[in-house]
C-alpha cells in the first residue's frame, strides 16, 4: 500500500483532492471533472493497472454521522425513532450529498483501489466510465435507478431494478420507506394497476442487548 500510495501522489499530482487508508484500504477522491483522465492512468499506466473495475455504486450521505437509535432500553410502544428528531452527531458531514465508488482490482500488481467522485445534489451528474471499463454498463444503470445518478455518456441510460413508470429513487434517505405507490392487479381492468399506498407506517423494535443478564438462567448469573 505505501508503494500504491506513493505512485498516486507522484503520477496524479493534482488530480485528486485526498488519499487515505484505512482497514488495510486505500482511498483518492477525485473531483468528476478530472474523474476520466485519472481513471484512464490507473488503467493504462504501468505503475498501477487497474484493468478491473469489480463494483460501482452510489452513496447519500445525507444523514451521515447522525444517531437515530437509542439502544440501551426499549418499552413495548418501541424507540422515539420517527417521533423526535435526535440532533447528536458524531461527525459533520463538508462534502456533497451523492457521491460515485469505483472498486479497483490490480491482478498484476496484486491491488486494490477505491475511487470516490461526488456529485452535485441539484443536478447529480458525472461521466460514465463505460470507455474505460465496459462493465460499468449495468453498475451505472443501478446508480441510476437507485439515486438519480446521470451518468453522461452512457449509451442506454434506463432503470434496470424498479418497474416501469417507478418514481423516485429507492436508496435515497428521504425515500419513503412504504414508498409512494403500491400495485396490484385489477380484475376488471384485467392489467396491473398503480394506486396511492394505504399501509400505515409502524414502529420497529429492533433486538436490545442488555449487559445486567435479567434473563440469564439462576445457574448461568452463578
């Protein structure tokens, strides 16, 4: 790692904005304007040869570092998750909302590589890498499905998870999680139809761990 490191200090100068590691990973963030030209490097050059691109995905970084659950005690009416807002936060989040991962893999060098790029909120938009790397096809796709990603250049730019006519985005933190619409098949119609959803929402009670042992057995408390 501390070879891959220096290469990408010495041969990306100026190109990326910040490189880490961390759990034995190495991580650059690249602004989207300079994202192919440092992507075509890593490919090409021979100090690094990342000629496999193993994942892409997308993140909403929204509600990062924010803490929802409660878990050191529960009732049985549930948590106040979705009742009171909680307002601690163990980090304050500088960057944009939505941002691209790239997974590199070197077969020949023996490494890893993580890309991150961000993209705006109001208009989430960064170049595909479909040049590069022809199996960002269907990644790109998803990113797209599943955030509003628009990846430009891609060539068949559709949904590939949800239904046809789906609204929203599903991996979106502001995505309801019942959604917006439910379906169902109409007998008379005889098609499938779409109508506003009418399930109501319900409080989970997720699994407690309590370290008093209350419901350990007489021999195990001994």
């Amino acid at each position: 790692m501390e070879t891959l490191v220096e290469n990408i200090q010495s041969r990306l100068a100026g190109k990326f904005t910040s490189c880490t590691v961390a759990f034995d990973e190495v991580t650059i963030v690249v602004p989207r304007d300079k994202l192919i030209d440092v992507c075509k490097i890593l490919r090409d050059d021979a100090a690094f040869e990342f000629k496999q691109l193993t994942d892409l995905c997308g993140v909403d970084y929204s509600t990062y570092g924010s803490t929802e659950w409660s878990t050191e005690a529960t009732t049985e009416t549930g948590f106040s998750r979705g009742r009171v807002n909680s307002s601690n936060s163990r980090h304050q989040w500088q960057h944009d909302r939505f941002a691209v991962v790239y997974h590199l893999v070197s077969y020949s060098k023996n490494q890893r590589l993580r890309v991150r790029s961000f993209v705006d909120e109001q208009e989430p938009i960064i170049p595909s890498v479909m040049p590069i790397w022809n199996c960002a096809d269907w990644l790109e796709r998803e990113a797209f499905d599943m955030y509003g990603i628009i990846f430009e250049g891609h060539p068949d730019l559709r949904r590939i998870l949800t239904d046809y006519g789906f609204i929203g985005h599903p991996l979106r933190k502001d995505f309801p999680t019942l959604g917006h619409v439910e379906m169902r098949y109409d007998e008379e119609k005889a098609r499938v139809v779409y109508e506003p959803v009418e399930t109501e929402m319900r409080v989970l009670v997720p699994r407690v761990i309590r370290d008093d042992q209350r419901y350990a057995d007489h021999e195990e408390k001994e």
